[in-house]
C-alpha cells in the first residue's frame, strides 16, 4: 500500500527494562509492519506515564527506556526511516497536557476502566496521586500532537483511545477548529495478539510477572514454555485437550506454521503436553532469535544518539501543532 505519508504515533510506558511478546504482538509488530508499508513512524518511549505507579522508585526509568529502545529496534524499526523518542525529551507533550486538562470533563476520567482498576489496588486517597486521574490525557497529549492517521495497540488501550478522540472533538468544538482530525484504533484483529495471554492464561502482563520477554535467552523461554499452563482435564498422554484455553496451544497458533495440525492432534488426543511444549519452545526460539541476535549488537551510546535524533524529528512536528493549538485558544503564539 502506498501510504501516501500518512503518520502513525504509539508508544509503552518504560515500566520494566523488558518488553514481553503480549507488547510485541499488541503493538510492536504492528508498528514494523506499517514501517515497512512506508507509514511516518513515531514511536515513543513514554517515561512520564511510568511515573504513575514508579514515581516512588523512579531510578530506572532512564535505564528502562534505553533497553526498551533497544527492543523496538531489534524488533525491526529502522531508525532511518522511523523517529524513535523519549516522551519526556519533548516538553511540548507536558503543555498540551495541561490545556486538554483544562477542558477535560472528570466524569470521563474517573469512568475510564483502567483508572477503576488501578484506583482499587491503591488504598485511600491519600496515596493516589492526582496523575493517575489524567493518564488518559497525557496519552491524548501524545497522540494529538502529532494528528496521526492511526494508533497500533493492543486491546486494552482501547477505552485510553476513545477519549482521545473525544477529547479532540470536545477541543474542536470549543475553539471552532479542525486542528484534530479523528484517528483510528489499529488493534490486531487476530484477539489472540490483541490481548496476547501469559502463561498463567491471564493477560500477559509485566503486574502479572506471567510473560516471554522478547530479549531472555533461548533457555530462559524454554524453562518458561515448561510451566505454562495446559489443559487441566488433560492428564494422559491421550486425553483430548482444549487448544482454546492452553496457553502453549496459543503460542503454538501465533508463531508455529504448523499449528492447525498441532491444535487438531491436540484436540483428539493424538499427542501429549510436552510435546506441545518442546515445539512451543522451539517455535517461539526460532522466531525471536534474529531479533535477540541483533539486540545483543546495540551500545547504548548508538541508541542515545538514536533517541536524540527521533526527538528533533517529533519535536518539530509536535511545534507546529503547539502553534496552531495555541492560535486556536486565543493564547499568545
Ligand atoms: P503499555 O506500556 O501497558 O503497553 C504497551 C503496548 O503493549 C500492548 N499490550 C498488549 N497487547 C496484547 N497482549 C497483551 N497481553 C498486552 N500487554 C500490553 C498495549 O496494548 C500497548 O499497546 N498507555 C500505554 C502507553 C502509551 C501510549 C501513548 C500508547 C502512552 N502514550 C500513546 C499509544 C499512544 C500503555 O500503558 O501501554
């Protein structure tokens, strides 16, 4: 597809130094593919959203975000074709944020499903702080600046990328502009990389600690293929099994190409878990391993260089956005 220039934004928190496959198969191979389809790629790094739930024991952050590069680029952005950047390196991100917070109704912040759901695992006001509320304007503060065409994510960003597209309208509306056209959500439709399951069954998540980082070794996987969780009823070699609700079975239909025969013999009986496993493992190795190969080359000095690059790239796109909002609001330029 000839693209036609049209521009992409997504972006992770850098929660861990390790992006597990549920990022890869929600975003980051998404984010490749529409690289390679010639989309204007800007993939963030996006450190101040971290702070929500590490601004206690913020020290790695600045580490986490290097390694985190280092993935995206293993996976195959090319930073000559693609701005890779620290959210926090272009300030123009903090400022929209504080004018969409302005105009942001707290109705539709405090119905958001993941502020509910981090509300809850704090105890008491006291202790929550007041960015959590505005996470979702901050991720609007990073999607709109740059009026992209689409947003690649996994399935549960989707109620963040609602209000996005809310907010801009509400923005639209207010100051009689057009400066933010409406993106559209790019969500695998395959649901099992939308919402890619640990191997506990539940999603794969870094809270969990259920998940396949794209950068551990062949042996680290395959110790961790072993304890994933299978078919409880299946207990013999030939007790049939649910393919559905195994999670070696999913992994074997997202990176085995033989995987409908695998799921079939796995379904009547014909083969047992630790076959599963072992082709899992060797499945999921082989098609990580360009990847960990061309990770194992980056210096973190080329990558700085990398991220200083990508945010003078986002920086002169997300400025002219800030003109124009600015104009729009009847603020000084
Ligand atoms: P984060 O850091 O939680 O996750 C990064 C990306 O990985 C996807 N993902 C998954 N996809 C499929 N299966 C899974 N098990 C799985 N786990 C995670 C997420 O959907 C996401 O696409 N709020 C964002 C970061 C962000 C952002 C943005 C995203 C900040 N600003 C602007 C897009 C645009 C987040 O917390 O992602």
């Amino acid at each position: 597809m000839n693209s036609d220039n049209k521009r992409i934004l997504s972006g992770m928190r850098a929660t861990s130094p390790k992006l597990h496959l549920g990022n890869y198969e929600g975003a980051l191979r998404n984010w490749v593919d529409l690289q390679n389809k010639g989309y204007e790629m800007f993939c963030m790094v996006a450190d101040w959203h971290s702070l929500t739930t590490m601004s206690e024991n913020s020290g790695e952050i600045g580490h986490n975000s290097i390694e985190i590069t280092k993935d995206y680029i293993a996976a195959g952005l090319n930073p000559e074709k693609s701005a890779i950047f620290i959210q926090s390196h272009v300030k123009e991100h903090a400022e929209l944020h504080l004018l969409f917070s302005m105009m942001t109704p707290l109705g539709w912040l405090e119905r958001t499903p993941t502020y509910k759901e981090k509300k809850a695992e704090i105890e008491g006001a006291e202790r929550e702080p007041y960015g959590l509320l505005g996470y979702p304007v901050l991720q609007t503060s990073d999607i709109l600046l740059y009026r992209p065409y689409g947003v690649p994510v996994g399935r549960d960003q989707a109620p963040h990328l609602e209000i996005g597209n809310d907010i801009g309208q509400r923005f639209n509306r207010l100051y009689k502009t057009e400066i933010f056209p409406t993106y559209k959500y790019l969500i695998p439709e395959d649901e099992t990389r939308a919402k890619l399951p640990g191997l506990d069954m539940r999603k794969m998540s870094k809270s969990y600690d259920n998940g396949i980082n794209l950068s551990d070794t062949a042996e680290e996987t395959a110790k961790k293929i072993k304890t994933a969780y299978t078919t409880p009823t299946k207990i013999k070699m030939d007790d049939p099994g649910i393919p559905e609700g195994c999670a070696v079975c999913q992994y074997l239909k997202v990176y085995s190409p033989d995987w409908q025969t695998q799921w079939e013999e796995d379904r009547q009986g014909l083969r047992g878990c630790s076959k599963n496993k072992n082709e899992c493992i060797e499945a999921v190795n082989e098609y990580f391993r360009p990847m960990r190969e061309r990770r194992a080359q980056l210096a973190d000095g080329d990558v700085l260089e990398i991220l200083n690059k990508g945010a003078e790239r986002a920086r002169e796109v997300a400025c002219a956005t800030m003109v124009e909002v600015r104009v729009a609001m009847g603020l000084l330029a």
